[in-house]
C-alpha cells in the first residue's frame, strides 16, 4: 500500500509499505522542507498505522527497519510509537540497520 501526500497538485510525501501477513513500512518521504516542519511524516505514519489496522486486525506489531545513521528518521518513528528491537549489519552496504516495531492491538 502506498499512501500520497500532495500540497498544491505537488507531490509532498509518501509512506509504502505491505500489509499482508506481517504490516511493514517499507518507506517513507517528505519532498520539501516546509512540509517535514508541519509533521507531514508523523501524518504519513498515522495513516499507515490506520491502514494496516482495518486490514490487518489480528496482526500483533507493525515493523520498520531504517539505516542506523539516520538519526531524524529513528526519532520519527521512535515519537509514533516504533522502539528499536535489534540492529544487523547490511552485507549489501555494509552499514548498520535498526529493526523497530510497533504494537497494533491496543
């Protein structure tokens, strides 16, 4: 699932992710500084989390990963709830990756 964000026929952000099985977002974005000042990514992130609810009612937790380094996101998702589960070291990029989940049955 993809949620979009436009501001002025603009496209501002987006969050995407899967639902199925296992909720998970897979990435999120806010294109323009204006938007990331008025909390467009915490918005984002709700809808998602709402999404993944209604289509998902059993499923436990939701998850995200996000590169270690990128501090900004970390808390983002730390403010919405997310806590850090576990780190692994990417093979690919050879950089440090957070595991984070959040619970979805409250």
């Amino acid at each position: 699932m993809t949620v979009v964000a436009k501001k002025q026929d603009k496209i501002a952000g987006l969050i995407s992710g899967t639902l199925p099985i296992q909720p998970r977002i897979m990435f999120l974005t806010v294109t323009d500084e204006q938007s990331a000042r008025e909390g467009l990514g915490a918005t984002l992130i709700d809808q998602f989390v709402q999404a993944a609810k209604k289509q998902q009612p059993k499923a436990p937790f939701i998850l995200h990963n996000e590169f270690a380094e990128n501090y900004n996101a970390i808390g983002l998702f730390s403010m919405k709830g997310f806590t850090i589960t576990g780190f692994i070291r990417d093979s690919i990029t050879n950089r440090d990756v957070v595991f984070m989940k959040r619970p979805l049955l409250t």
